[in-house]
C-alpha cells in the first residue's frame, strides 16, 4: 500500500471515530465544565471528582493530592517524599484553561493521527546483534538551543533512552519529549525495534512484546559509548512493557538511573483479550499490517502470512505472529509466561514513574488495567494518576509542551538530587563514626578500608548497586558493532574507536574510575576485533 493510502486509512478512521463519539464527547464537556480544581484551591482533597470510588479508596492512605487534582499513589519512602515535594512545586501540574483539546478521544487521536511536523535532527546508528539482526538508535543532535542546561552535577550530560509504541511509529509527543530533553541538556537517542521506522529487518525474526533482550544489548552499548554518565529511560504506551521487562530481568545490575512510563499498558494479557473500541483497535493493527507487508516475502518461511494480514484483532495478529509459528509453535499461555512485563517486576531495583489518566479509551478504566498493588508494595514504583489527559496525549494549550514531559525531567531531575544528597549524608556518617573510632581506641586498633563491595550498598538505601555493575567485565561480541551511521561526527556518541587505538581508551576509561572499585586491568581483546574486555574482580561475560 503507497504511504498516501495509509495516510488516507488512518484519516477515514479518525473521522468515523470523531462522527461516532461527537454527541457522547459533548455530554462530558457540559459535565466537566466547573469540575476543574480552581488554582484557589489547589490544596482542597477533590477526590469526590474521580467517577467512581472504587480506585479512590483502594488507594486508601496512599494517595496524596497535587495540583491539578492529580494523585501521587506510592508506598511511603524518603524518596517518595522527596517527589511529592518536587511535584508539588511543579508548575507544569498547575490547572490551565479549559480547550477543545480536554477529551479524552481528541487527546489520543491528536496524538496519533496528527502529522508529526518539523522534529529535531537525528544521526541514525544501526546496531548489530549476536544473532545478525538490526535495531537502530537515532541520536538526536539538533537543533542545540542556547543557553542548553547541563543536568548532571558533575558536569556529564545524561543520556535519555526514549522507547516508543509497540506499534513502531513515532508520535508528536516522542519527538516532542526529545526536543525538550535536548534543550534541558539531556542527549536524547530513540530506540527502534527490528523493522519498525525504517530499520531494516535482515533475519526473519520479530521482537516479541515484551522480549528485552534486543534493549539489552542496546543498553549496553549506550554504556559502552558513554561510560559515565546518567542513563534514565522513558516508554511510551505499549512500549512500556519492554522498558518493564529489561529492569525486571536486569534487576539490581540495570545502567539505567531512573525510569518513566507514559499511559503504560501493564496488564497486558488482558488487554490484548478484552480489545480495544473498535477505531483504536482496527487503527493499531491496519498500522502493524501496512509495516510488514514489505516483508511478507521473508516472513513465509516463518509464519503463515495469509493468516497473519487477515488477522481481525490485536490478539489474533500476535498469536499469528508469534505462537503459530513454523519452526517452534507455542501456546497463548507459553507466550505470556515470557512475555508479560510484570513477571519479574519484584527483582526491579530502579525507580519507576509511571503516568495515567483516567479517561485513558485505550488502556481502559483505571480500576481495571491498574495493578494497584504494585504502587501500594513495592517502594520502586510510583503512579501519577490524573484525571485528563487520554491515552499518551496529556496536552496543553500551544506552544508548551505536553505537561507529562515537564513532569518527567522534573522527576529525574529529583532523582539526581536525591541520591545525591542521599551519598553525602552516607559519607559523613561513615567518616564521622571512623574519626571517633579512631580516638577511642587509638592504641590497639588498625585503620581498616571499607570494602568496596558493601560500600555502595551502604550508600543507597535502595539497595540499589548504581555504579558496581558499571564496571563489570563488559564483553562486546566481535560482530557488535554500529555499522553505519548517518553522520561522521555526532555530538551525542563519540567516534567509533579501532581495535589498535584502544590504549588511548585504556587511559581515558582509567581516568574517571575510583581506586576503590579495585580495577584490576584493563585487558584489549586481540586487535584483530572491535571489542573491549573490562577485567576486574568480579567476571561478567555478555551473551
């Protein structure tokens, strides 16, 4: 199909769905009207304007009310209250002017359907797995705006892992949320998924929905390039269970620094059988069939193409593709016990914002779609539950940005303050208990170091290993490597370095290492290879 019939699909449907729901649309409007937090009121409980207390009181003690009248559902922490003061504080939560803009269906439909206009400047990298397949990072390098704002203390820009929909296609709201990063001096970089926005498919092998092991090796490469510095993520919608499962699988040796999740789809079994409405539903998957019909050549001797583009939901669609397989058939069930995003969700170890709504017409009621007792029991996970915004969409007034993004930078900027503060409070406690140690028993004991490997557990409360899997022998498979890019230079990943220029990294690497890691060496594979062996006292080999 010609990219002018797809345009043209995604047009009807959206003009079906707005004819549908016009008179349904126009009742919440009158409804609406007058039950918006007033800024008087900012600090008045308005739980009452939530339809339906069910949620409201499963929440219980944990919810605590923002401006806006969104809620900030979470067990109790430090870190828990270092947030609800940041969010407090924000302006981007402050209640607005009423728009047009304020439907739930409007929100999600701009976001979607709308046309994306003038995005940042992007230098793609593709990406070699072990495995011969492709993925793609897209680095975004402009434009650079003046006055670009470092967010690190130390001097170090973060990097900002953006994964978008499941689905492959870029919104408004991705490139928007990069625009932003970008000029609050984050590098951005855009993770794409085999054969999704251009990145070629070379194997005949999809990644299925909630599989991390291509992110893996995209994470690991971004440490690679960039060794010291932040790395936070951000998941768009059903994108959410990829970013879910990695920090599940990962766990505690995760690079990651802090993550967020926009409209995330956590239960996802049973929202691929329950459905979508209908325009949502046969939208997403005309999108998914229009992307692979390029490929249903390579894909014959995989699944059964005929089926597969005659396939009338969501569910059927991804059971063909990856359950009724040629070569390695599985059940519905099979797939799910390795694919759903919270399977492993009590071995995360890394802060999770996650930001719905509740008018949310493709996730669904949030009584329902909600695992409320994530948020209640697990000290990692926090939810910002508004009452607008729809699915993804969260929009203001133009020319400001979508409020989620502000909300996002916000929250990792208080993350980098938190554990900041957190390490020098740790610090000059350890010192002060040595010093008076010292004096008490001055005569009989010996000076002893900390040990490297409970020091950084000592640190963080989180129990949270930040920067002890950093240097863990980090092995790049030989055919790893970024095979082309866009671009000869880009400001946001350094040059690739030859095998025989790796004692110029040795020393480079070297230098911003602590002596107390104990690094033992730094040990250059043979020269023939393009890969570099990390050697230390803890052994780590990347498969």
């Amino acid at each position: 199909m010609p990219p002018w019939g797809a345009a043209l699909a995604l047009l009807l449907a959206a003009l079906a769905l707005l004819g549908l729901l016009a008179r349904r649309l126009r009742r919440r409007e009158r409804g609406a009207v007058g039950a918006r937090t007033l800024p008087g009121a900012q600090g008045q409980d308005d739980g009452e304007e939530v339809d339906g207390g069910s949620l409201a009181n499963q929440f219980s003690d944990a919810r605590e009310p923002l401006p806006g009248g969104c809620r900030l559902i979470c067990k109790p922490s430090a870190l828990a209250q270092c947030l609800l003061r940041a969010l407090r504080r924000s302006a981007a939560l402050e209640p607005g002017p009423r728009s047009w803009l304020s439907g739930p269906h409007l929100q999600t439909l701009c976001h979607f359907v709308l046309p994306v206009g003038p995005g940042p400047e992007l230098a793609r990298e593709y990406l070699q797995l072990v495995d011969d397949g492709l993925v793609a990072l897209d680095w975004v390098v402009g434009p650079c705006a003046r006055g670009r704002r470092v967010t690190n203390a130390g001097g170090l820009p973060a990097v900002l892992l953006v994964i978008p929909n499941a689905w492959g296609r870029l919104t408004r709201n991705v490139l928007g949320l990069c625009l932003l990063a970008l000029e609050r001096g984050y590098y951005p970089v855009i993770f794409h998924r085999r054969g999704h926005h251009g990145c070629p498919l070379v194997s005949p092998r999809l990644q299925p929905f909630g599989d991390p092991s291509d992110l893996k090796e995209a994470v690991t490469y971004i440490r690679f390039r960039h060794p010291a510095a932040p790395l936070f993520a951000v998941s768009e919608g059903s994108g959410s269970a990829l970013l879910l499962s990695y920090l599940g699988e990962c766990g505690s040796s995760s690079y990651v620094t802090g993550a967020a999740c926009i409209s995330p789809v956590l239960r996802c079994r049973e929202w691929f059988e329950a459905g979508l409405p209908w325009p949502y539903e046969w939208g997403f998957l005309l999108h998914q069939k229009i992307a692979l019909s390029r490929y249903a050549t390579a894909l014959e001797d995989t699944v059964d193409t005929r089926k597969l583009f005659r396939s009338r939901s969501l569910r059927e669609f991804e059971e063909t593709l990856f359950c009724h397989t040629k070569s390695f058939p599985i059940s519905w069930d099979t797939y799910w016990d390795h694919n759903d995003p919270l399977r492993d969700v009590d071995e995360a170890a890394v802060p999770v914002l996650c930001i719905c709504s509740s008018d949310d017409p493709v996730c669904g009621p949030a009584d329902h779609f909600l695992p409320t007792e994530l948020f209640h029991s697990n000290p990692y996970f926090f939810l910002l539950l508004s009452h607008h915004g729809g699915h993804c969409g969260f929009l203001r007034q133009e020319p400001l940005p979508a409020w989620s993004h502000e909300v996002i930078l916000e929250y990792f900027r208080a993350l980098t303050e938190f554990f900041r503060t957190e390490e020098r409070i740790k610090g000059l406690s350890r010192r002060r208990a040595s010093f008076l140690g010292g004096r008490r028993r001055w005569g009989t004991l010996q000076k002893r170091e900390v040990s490297p490997s409970s020091s950084l557990e000592d640190i963080f409360s989180w129990k949270r290993s930040y920067t002890s899997d950093l240097w863990k022998a980090v092995e790049l498979p030989a055919n790893w490597r970024s095979l082309y890019s866009e671009q000869n230079c880009c400001p946001c990943s350094p040059q690739h370095i030859p095998a025989q220029r790796l004692g110029i990294l040795h020393h480079c690497l070297l230098s911003r290492i602590s002596t107390s890691q104990r690094i033992a060496a730094f040990k250059p594979v043979d020269s023939g290879e393009n890969a570099l062996s990390l050697a230390t006292t803890t052994k780590m080999s990347y498969v």
